[in-house]
C-alpha cells in the first residue's frame, strides 16, 4: 500500500517475529525510523525466543514479545493489544499469515485508522528462479536488492529511504564480562578463530570433515585455535567435527551460551567462517571479518553478507542452483556438489591472505 504521509507519526510498530538473521537485518530499519522520528513511540514485535537479539537496542521504545506457544488465544490476545495501542503505522516486515492476522481490520476502527505497509517479497520471481532457474531480478531492478534494503523500502510511505545497510547488535556489560571469563579459562592461547558449521536445513552447511580438515591447517598453518558457536540443533554437526580433531585445537561453545554470550565470543575474535545462517548475519553485525560459505542459495535470494569486510565462497555456474530459497534436508540431486566442491584449501587460501581488512 502507498499513500502519502498525511501525519506525523507518534507510534510505529515493526512486526517482524523470527528468526535470527532476519531480526538483525531488520536494524537498519530501526536506525532510520529513530533518525527520521526522533520523539516516535518506536516498538517491534518479535517472537519471545528472538527477543534479546534487540533487547538491548537503544532505537527501540519497548519490544513486545510474543509467544508463539499460546497458539490461536495466544494471537487473538496480541491482537488485541496492538488494537488498544492504536498505532499510527504498523510496518509489517514478515509478512506472513500470523502477521496479516494480527493487523487485521486496523484500517477500519472507528474513529482511527492505522495504516498498515507490507514488505513486497516477489514470491512469484523467486518461484521462477527456484523452480525453473529464470533469473528476473537483474533483470526487472537491474541489481540484487538485499533483504535489508527490502524492509527500509517498506517505510518509503514513512519518508525513510534505503541508504544505510549496517547491522546492529548491543550486547550488556555483564555479558561481554561473562565471556572473557570464559576465554580466560582457556588453557591454551591464540583462541582467535571463530566458526559456524550449522544451519537450519542440510543443503546449506558445508560437511563436517570438510570443516575438520580446515580447522586442522588452520592450526597447522597459523597457530591460532577455533571457537565452534552455535545452538542446540547445531550439537549433532558439530560433535561429528571435534570427534575428527586432535585435543587443543578447537572447543565447542555450541548448546552452552546464550545468543548474546556467542555474539560476544565473536565479538573477541580474529576471523569468523560461517554458513548461510543466522550467526553469519551476527558476524556481520559486530564487523568481523568473515568468510561466508553459500551453498544451495544464491545472491538474489537477499541475504548475501553486505560488508566489505566479508568474502562469499560459492560454486559458481552449476545449473541446479538455487535449489530453493531456504535449503533442503538433503541435495534433490544427490551430488550435493554447490558444497563438496568447495574444498577446505579454498577457504584455507582465504584465510592465510586474510589481513585487517580482509
């Protein structure tokens, strides 16, 4: 919906619930609504697992959290509450069926009306670039547009234009304390290497030995030492990995630290080599160099790392990419070859040309 900007706003909602990276994507977002509205009631809503990424952001007048484990009662409640706020713009960056239901009808309650902005997410240009491999984005906007510069687009009817892409994350002091205490409990040195091996769905995570191999030349080649981070669903990928090294070269945080203790390992580290996840997107947000590892996902898709200080690894020119625009639980063509192709002395190279700037 566009419409021109009849009132200077007092309250805005950003709903965007899940998940990690999009939530951190959604920051430059939050950046310019705060520049642009100085005194504006900012809020977001987010779901309730998600919602330290942004519980420390100072752009933001409160953060209502939602817990997606109420079910139908859960969202009619919510519902509810945005009603009884009676928002002045509501920028619905999810977009989704539980997004839509919760700005159901705002239009037409009497006596005010609050306008409601979606993001646009080209579903049908994806569907053909996923399916049939017909690449409409250059195409029809002449460059790829970044998920990021997607969610400013949203607020154009708000005067916001997309210039800044910067992720942010704040991180508490008791937090950043807890984690050097942890690093200090280290008893080697040169814990300088931090690395991501998970990923939600499997077509998007480079092998585990592959990840073993690299950590082992690292090692070899540099002497610095590897921090794993990630969650509990990570434990299976990376417990295969530490079972192929020998002790003292990398230990595993995964499973053990809370979102902001792992962004604050990062945080404190030389170089971070990740998958397409949602802990790459927080590397980008604390500037860290890193190299990204895409698989069975492509630039188009949006959520291609965008700091000069990262470097993408890709297979290049293989005509079953993308396979689809989140990943599978296997390779649909059982070669698997937008990964096993990308061999651990290519990203080693990376590593061993790495400087400040990457």
């Amino acid at each position: 919906m566009k419409s021109k900007l009849t009132r200077t706003p007092q309250k805005i909602l950003i709903i965007r619930l899940s998940s990690l990276g999009d939530i951190l994507l959604s920051t430059p977002l939050i950046r310019a609504l705060r520049q642009k509205y100085p005194r504006v009631q900012l809020d977001f809503l987010i779901r309730k697992e998600y919602s330290d990424l942004l519980r420390y952001h100072p752009a933001l007048s409160n953060i209502i959290e939602f817990d997606v484990s109420g079910g139908f009662a859960a969202l009619v409640e919510m519902a509810g509450k945005i009603r009884k706020t009676r928002y002045d713009f509501i920028l619905d960056i999810h977009n989704n069926l539980r997004s839509r239901f919760l700005c159901l009808g705002l239009m037409f309650i009497s006596g005010f009306k609050t306008r409601v902005y979606r993001i646009r997410k080209n579903l049908f240009i994806r569907f053909l670039l996923v399916k049939f491999k017909i690449n409409l984005y250059r195409k029809l906007y002449g460059r790829v547009i970044p998920v990021w510069e997607k969610y400013l687009q949203t607020a154009r009817p708000l005067g916001i234009m997309p210039e800044d892409g910067k992720l942010e994350i704040y991180l508490p002091r008791q937090v950043e304390e807890t984690v050097k205490k942890f690093l200090n409990t280290l008893s080697e040195n040169n814990w300088s290497v931090v690395m991501a091996p998970g990923a939600r769905h499997f077509t998007k995570r480079w092998p585990e030995d592959y990840f073993s191999e690299l950590i082992k030349q690292v090692f070899l080649k540099t002497g610095r030492r590897t921090i794993l981070v990630g969650g509990k669903d990570d434990l299976p990928t990376i417990k295969k990995i530490m079972q192929q090294l020998p002790e003292g070269i990398a230990v595993s945080t995964a499973g053990h630290f809370s979102v902001l203790e792992t962004a604050a390992i990062i945080k404190n580290t030389w170089l971070m080599i990740s998958n397409d996840s949602g802990l790459m997107h927080l590397g980008i947000a604390l500037d860290i160099p890193l190299i990204a590892i895409f698989g069975s996902t492509v630039e188009e898709l949006g959520f291609f790392p965008h700091n000069p200080r990262a470097r993408v690894v890709e297979n290049h020119g293989l005509y079953c990419r993308p396979c689809s625009h989140i990943g599978h639980k296997d390779c649909p063509e059982k070669h698997f070859r937008c990964m096993r192709e990308i061999k651990p002395e290519d990203i080693l190279s990376l590593v061993l040309s790495h400087s400040p700037s990457l």
